[in-house]
C-alpha cells in the first residue's frame, strides 16, 4: 500500500520514518506553499502519482504552516489552498489522516476537561477556526468513499521542530538551555497541557491508517493523539530543570487569553495508544540532544 505524505516538518518526516521502519511505500512532494496555484498543481500531481501506483493509495496530511500567532489571511489560504486540492481530487484516497490540533478545537469548547472525541468543538482562535474548516473539508471526501481520520494531536514535541515558528515549550526551553537566552513565557504557570513526543505520535498516525483500512467506505472517525498525561506549564519547566540540572531563566508575561486546562482523554480506538510510552524526560533528552548536534554545526534558527 503506497501512502502519500504531504508536509515534511516535524510530524511528517516522523510518519516518513515510521512507514519506513513498517517497510511501507513511501511517496513525498516537494511544495511552493508561497505560490497557491503552484501548490495547488504540485500537490495534484502528487496525489495523481500516488494513484497510479496504487489504486488503493493512502494520503497522511501533515503539513500546516500556521500557528496560534499566524495572521488570519495566511490561514484562510492555507485553508483555501486545502480545500481546492481535495475538491478537485479525480481519484480520492482509500484512507486519509488529517493532523488537526486538539488545542485549537477545543480551546473553546462548553464542555470541561479531560477532553474527549465525543466533546463538543469551539475554537477561539483564527487559528482554531482553520482547523476545523480543514477537517470539515476532509470530512467532505467520505461521500467519495474514502475513510477519514480526523487526529487531534495534543502539543507535538521532539527532535527537529521547526524553531522559526516560535512555538513548542519543551524545545524553547532546551534552546533556553543550550545558549543561556531568557525564555519568555506567555502561559500560566499552572495551566495544563498534554505533551506527545513525536515519534510516539507517528506509530499512531500510521496505526490509524491501518486501522481505517479495516473500515468500511465512507466513515469518518475522530482521534485524539496524546500521551494521557498531562502536565502544567509549572511542570515541564521543573521537568527541565532536572533533567538539565541548570534552572533555566524564565521571564513570566502573563497570558490572560490561554486556557488553563486543556487535559485530553481518547476514548476512540483506544487501544492503539499503547504507543504513546516515551517518557518525558527521555522524550526531552531526545529533543535537546538533538538541538546541541544542529548548534554545533551552525546557529540555532
């Protein structure tokens, strides 16, 4: 079975490497997201590709260049950008997984924590709001036939992230470590989150994969990606503290508009989430030893 991944950031270049380990069929596409027509056709072409070889092809979306702090015209094209391919899709994927962000569909959400994938959706962000434009566009190709996997992933760390986008709190905090810079923090110290190391959350996307190959056409399934446990700002930064043995310098912001508790709880196939084992310090160990290699061979982005 040959799968399509589209996006080779942190996520992405983890699913390539599970799928490998799996002895899978990999195939990759090399983007313009600068130039929305040309990633349209890029991303098209692929998918066409991808087709020909195997008529039961797979599509692992992992790509998404925008963050809570992106400007909303960058998201609606990013979004737009989506939609197009998918919409004009001439032969449609057996199976798709679709990364979306747990934080951002339920930051907003009536019900109370630990979130599950019954729990009602409310994004708060524009960020939030593209999320779910995104999965209600994935969601979209069922009526084609194909099985879709909705994975809401809990906050993605571990080697490689993407430094520019200035987020993810555990790699801020080994940078922090490694260059003695002050880290700003724009979150409670006791506001909750679940932290998923990445390459836990890629044996999952490719078991949901597998998973919805199993099922019949047509279906639509959501999947929260975490580790179960979770964690307070307060925490991780203690975490850090020893496994580094160096408290790092902090410089608190305040963060009047974050919500304090995100906790999440899958209750849908939850049997896979087995994977998810990586304990936290190994899992920081992994991301910080990572960044010391990239800082010796040239300065962090």
């Amino acid at each position: 079975m040959t799968t399509l991944v589209v996006g080779r950031g942190l996520l992405g270049r983890a699913v390539i490497g599970s799928l490998a380990r799996r002895k899978r069929a990999v195939q990759t596409v090399d983007v313009p997201w600068e130039d929305p027509g040309a990633a349209v056709r890029a991303l098209r072409r692929a998918c066409e590709r991808a087709a020909a070889t195997d008529e039961a092809w797979q599509l692992a979306w992992t790509a998404g260049a925008g963050v809570i702090a992106t400007p909303e015209d960058e998201l609606t094209q990013e979004v737009l950008t989506f939609h197009t391919l998918l919409a004009g899709l001439r032969d449609p994927p057996s199976a798709m997984f679709l990364a979306s962000s747990a934080g951002g569909v339920y930051a907003g959400s009536p019900d109370r924590a630990p979130f599950s994938e019954t729990s009602a959706v409310g994004a708060l962000s524009p960020y939030g709001r593209a999320k779910l434009a995104m999965e209600g566009t994935a969601a979209e190709l069922a009526e084609r036939g194909s099985r879709v996997v909705l994975g809401r992933i809990a906050n993605l760390y571990g080697p490689g992230q993407d430094l520019t986008k200035n987020q993810g709190l555990v790699s801020q905090l080994c940078v922090t470590h490694l260059t003695q810079q002050p880290l700003q923090v724009y979150a409670a110290m006791d506001s909750l989150r679940d932290y998923i190391f990445v390459r836990d959350a890629a044996e999952l996307v490719v078991s949901c994969l597998d998973r919805a190959a199993l099922m019949e056409s047509g279906r639509v399934v959501v999947k929260i990606l975490a580790s179960g446990q979770s964690r307070s700002v307060g925490s991780v930064i203690g975490e850090s503290t020893r496994a580094f043995r160096r408290r790092p310098h902090i410089v608190i912001r305040g963060a009047s508009s974050q919500v304090m508790d995100l906790r999440l709880r899958s209750t849908t196939w939850a049997d896979l989430d087995s994977v998810a084992q990586t304990p936290f310090l190994v899992g920081l160990r992994a991301t910080v030893d990572d960044l010391s290699v990239h800082m010796r061979s040239g300065p962090l982005a």
